[in-house]
C-alpha cells in the first residue's frame, strides 16, 4: 500500500440535517450500530426483530400482526407494496399530487396495471368528496395515495378515500415514508391497509430499513393472488416463511440497521409516542410563526401541512440554490429545495427528531436569516428571532 493517506478512517464533516431527509441520528443510535453482529438466524436477531416489529405497530397505530421492516429503503417499501399487490392487467386509483404518486405510478405501470389518476396541482389534496366520486366512478381494485407528500409538504387524511375503496371492494396502499414517527399516522383508525415507510425520516435513523404493515384484509387478498410476485426479494410470502414460523432462510437481514432501528425505536418510546408528536406539532408552530415573520409564506393551507417538512416559499429575486450553498458551506446546514412542478419555488425544511427544539429553531433561523441576507433578501426590520 504506497497511498496509505487514502486508507485513513473517513471522517465526514459536521452536519446538521433540516433537510426532508436522511435527518439528524441520535448518538445512541449510531453507538448501537457499532454492537457486535449476531447470525441472521441467531435467536438474538429474532429477539430484536421482535421487538422491533411490536413499536412499529405502536408508531403505526395498527394491530396488524404482519408489520415488520423490508431490508432496504423507502422505495424498497414501494416496491413491495406494489410488487405484491398490484397484478398486471388490473385497475389501479391513484391520487396524483406530487413527485412520489408518480413514482408509484411508474412502478405500477412496470407491472403492466391499468393505471388511472386524479390529478391536483403539487401542494393541494383531495377532498373527501372528490376522492369517493373518483372511486365510486372508477371501481379501482388498488386505491394508492401518499399521505406525507414529501415533495410538496402537504397532508392527506385517508379517511373518505379508505371508506370509499372498501366500498367498492378495493384496498388502500398509503405512502407514509416521511410521517412515520414525527406524526399520527393512524393506519387503523383511518383504514389503510398496506402501508410503507423508510428509517431515515420521521423515525431519526439511518437509512435502509422500510417499515411496513399488511392489515388482515389485505393478507388475504395475497394468499388468493394468482399471478406469480415478480420481485423474488420483496415477496411477502417468502418473507413472512422467514420472518415468521419457521424462520427459513431468505436473504440475510441487515443486522446492524436492525440495531439501529431497534435503539431508534427505543428512543421514541422513552419519549413516549404522543409527547413525541405534540413536540413535532409545536417545533412546526414556531417555525411557521418564525417563517412568516421573516416575510415568507407557507406553500400549503394551514390545515394541510406536514409537520416535520416544511415548504415555506422563496421570495422573490432569491436564488434559492445561493442560500442552500452559504448555509451549508459555513454552517454545515443542509436544506434542499423544490423540484418539479416546485423548482425555484420553495425551500423544503424538514426540523425532526433531535432538530425539532426551540434551541435549534433559534440556531437554525439566525443562519438562515443571514444566509437570506448574503442572497440579496431584505430582512424585515425588528425580526427577533
Ligand atoms: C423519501 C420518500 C420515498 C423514497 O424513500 P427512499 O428512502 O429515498 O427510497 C418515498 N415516498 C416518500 C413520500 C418519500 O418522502
């Protein structure tokens, strides 16, 4: 080895995470990464994996027995939903608001399903009126929406859409990579019946686990699925032969994201759940009363909003890209901005887990004032922050 400089430990720089995501990680979690591995048949994995799969059903707000987490990351979680749900040739809903439903709608389109929308612009949601009109007239086998709509920064209650599907017959896959944890997800209570999440938002772990839960309906309709699953490593009934029972070897689980999520979870609930969403409900308050002080708009209508990810609006003349670059280039403040339908038109500033406290709220808004600033924004005159 002539180069020993490159085989130095990595030592990454400083960050703090107000992005929609990866966000900041607990120093516990990181500590239960470093743990020793067991075998992945080990009655120790099996001990936490069952540990884990019980404060998913608490974070979810489900009994589902089968919850658990599919090794790999938000979309892995997509891809089983649909891979396991969505048969070619059949008639899929899809409430499209955003960049994630068309994702989904790409990954139905692979599996050959009749795919059809109903269309907002990015920001707004469907009312309970429109969503069972567009079901009744439609007659979906598979209604999917996203109720965190990361891209955008607003909030779909299920409730009329999951009353309407079951109606009609049909069952309800809901997107809740980024509520998961900072926020009621309700998958009972609203009637969601598959759903699907990532570690690395709302849950303040590292990416590359994807929490999910299958309610009894909807294992029913995969036990009498005649097509074969398409996707050999997301297939659900493979993996409940390893996950449950007889624990039949399937792929090997990773062990230290295991780790990590088990601590992550832990934290929560040391926290205690609910106290862990009213700390997300008023870190959103201040920041909105904050935002709006500084002269910049909400995106969405109040009563719509994510609570951990925010999309206030970038005022005009500023670059958004200016601002993201100061803020992380001398403050080590990583926030992104709007793509698609919302490029130049919002910043997207996630405060979760750790960040979602006064202290980091005054942190955060006296850069990103100064960073404004540098970018050519007036800042109000008399804006105590
Ligand atoms: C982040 C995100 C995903 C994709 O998750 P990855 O972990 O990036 O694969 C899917 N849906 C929503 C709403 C998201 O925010």
């Amino acid at each position: 080895m002539s180069d020993t400089k490159s085989y130095s430990p990595i030592n990454p720089p400083q960050r703090y995470l107000f992005g929609p995501g990866p966000t900041q990680v607990d120093s516990r979690v990181y500590q239960a990464m470093t743990k020793p591995i067991v075998g992945h048949l080990d009655p120790y994995f099996f001990q936490v994996l069952g540990d884990v799969r019980q404060t998913l059903r608490t974070v979810f707000g489900t009994k589902n027995e089968f919850t658990l987490a599919i090794s790999g990351t938000g979309s892995a979680g997509m891809e089983t939903a649909v891979g396991n749900f969505v048969e070619p040739g059949a008639k899929i809903g899809i409430f499209a608001n955003g960049f994630f439903c068309d994702r989904i709608t790409e990954m139905c389109k692979r599996h050959e399903a009749e795919v059809v929308r109903l269309e907002k612009p990015w920001g707004e949601v469907f009312s309970d009126a429109e969503a069972s009109e567009f079901i009744r007239r439609e007659k979906p086998g598979v209604v999917i929406y996203v109720q965190a709509e990361t891209s955008t920064g607003a909030f779909q209650d299920g409730t009329a859409i999951c009353a309407a599907a079951h109606d009609a017959g049909a069952i309800v896959i809901a997107d809740c990579v980024t509520s998961l944890g900072a926020m009621p997800v309700k998958i009972d209570a609203t009637g969601i019946d598959v759903a699907y999440s990532c570690s690395q938002k709302g849950l303040s772990c590292p990416p590359g686990l994807s929490p999910f839960t299958v309610s009894p309906r909807a294992m029913d309709r995969l036990k009498s699925r005649k097509a074969p699953i398409r996707e050999w490593y997301l297939d659900l009934r493979l993996l409940q032969d390893y996950y449950d029972g007889a624990h039949k070897y399937h792929h090997t689980a990773p062990i230290s994201m295991f780790y990590a999520l088990h601590q992550a979870l832990a934290n929560i609930m040391e926290e205690g759940v609910e106290q862990r969403w009213e700390r997300h409900y008023a870190a959103h308050k201040e920041f909105v009363r904050r935002i709006e002080a500084l002269g910049l708009p909400m995106h969405v209508a109040e009563e719509h909003r994510i609570w951990n990810l925010n999309t206030p609006r970038i005022p005009q003349g500023v670059n958004d890209t200016a601002v993201r670059k100061t803020l992380l280039e001398q403050d080590g403040i990583e926030i992104l901005g709007g793509f698609g339908q919302l490029a130049g038109k919002v910043f997207r500033i996630g405060v979760m887990g750790p960040l979602a406290t006064t202290d980091n709220l005054d942190f955060f808004f006296d850069r990103f004032s100064r960073a404004l600033a540098i970018a050519g924004y007036k800042v109000p005159a008399g804006v105590a922050h």
